[in-house]
C-alpha cells in the first residue's frame, strides 16, 4: 500500500514490509517476524513510483501500489497467468514465478559481486544468511557460462 512506501531525509527510498495479502484479504502482519521491516527501494524506481502515485486512481495511503481494476488486492493466480505468463513466453521460458525472479535476483548479486551475502539476505527478507545461500543463490561457475556462450554461438552462427 502507499502507507509502506517512503522516502527517507536522505532521499532514499523504501517499503516497510507489515502485512500480507492472502487470498484477497488484507492480513496485519508479515510472513515471519524476519520478514518484517524495510526493504530498499532503487532510486530510479523509487522516482517512478512517486510519479505513478500522481496519476493513479487509487493514491490514498491506504491504496495498494498496484491494485486490480476496483482498486483492491491483485490475485497473486491472476498475476501469474495474465503477467507472468507472458513474459515467460516472450523470454523462451517455460514458466516464470516470484520464486525465480528472488532466486535470479539473489545469483547474479552474489554471483557479480552487486552486494554481499548479508546485502541480499536483509534484501530477500531471510532471518539467516544460510537460508539465502542455500535456497537462493545458485553456483554456476564463469566456464559453464563461457560453454553455453561458446555452444550458442556455433549454432546460431549458420543463421546469422
């Protein structure tokens, strides 16, 4: 909602993680106790966001962000098979979920030195670092990289 998103005197931006949707309905707390508190925001998004609350129907503090035509909660079922899905089809993937996109985010962080273990478990939400390194941040070393770029390449060389 618009109440979880701030900007703070030194101009960065956050939301504060207090509550949850579930099945359309508002809960008043968070997932876990971990979970709760403030996640970063991008600058450029944050910017964007301010922007979008000008023109949006719906910019009272107790409005969602990105709320569904009736200005209510979006259905997580809904978004996955109206948004999700799409993209999934325009990237070549076969499926593209919340889960894939924290894990992709929580790899290339790590991976591409973007940040530390602990930037990415305070930015994913997890009470401990292993938890982040465990189940989200997968190894793929540089020379597996190289392969596939080196196997694309040879076979899409006769196309171009």
């Amino acid at each position: 909602r618009w109440q979880s998103f701030e900007q703070f005197p030194t101009g960065r931006f956050a939301l504060r993680v207090s509550e949850t949707v579930y099945k359309g309905k508002v809960r008043g707390w968070a997932k876990t106790e971990s979970s709760e508190g403030y996640v970063p925001v991008p600058d450029r998004l944050g910017a964007e966001l301010q922007r979008w609350r000008q023109i949006s129907p719906w910019p009272a503090n107790e409005d969602f962000i990105f709320p569904n035509c009736q200005g209510g909660a979006l259905s997580y079922e809904n978004f996955s098979k109206r948004v999700l899905a799409l993209i999934a089809i325009k990237l070549g993937l076969p499926k593209l979920t919340f889960q894939m996109l924290r894990r992709s985010y929580a790899t290339r962080a790590v991976a591409e030195q973007k940040g530390s273990l602990k930037d990415v478990q305070a930015q994913l939400r997890h009470s401990r670092p292993d938890t982040t390194l465990q189940n989200y941040v997968k190894d793929v070393p540089e020379s597996v990289f190289a392969s596939v770029n080196r196997m694309y390449d040879s076979i899409c060389a006769p196309l171009i």
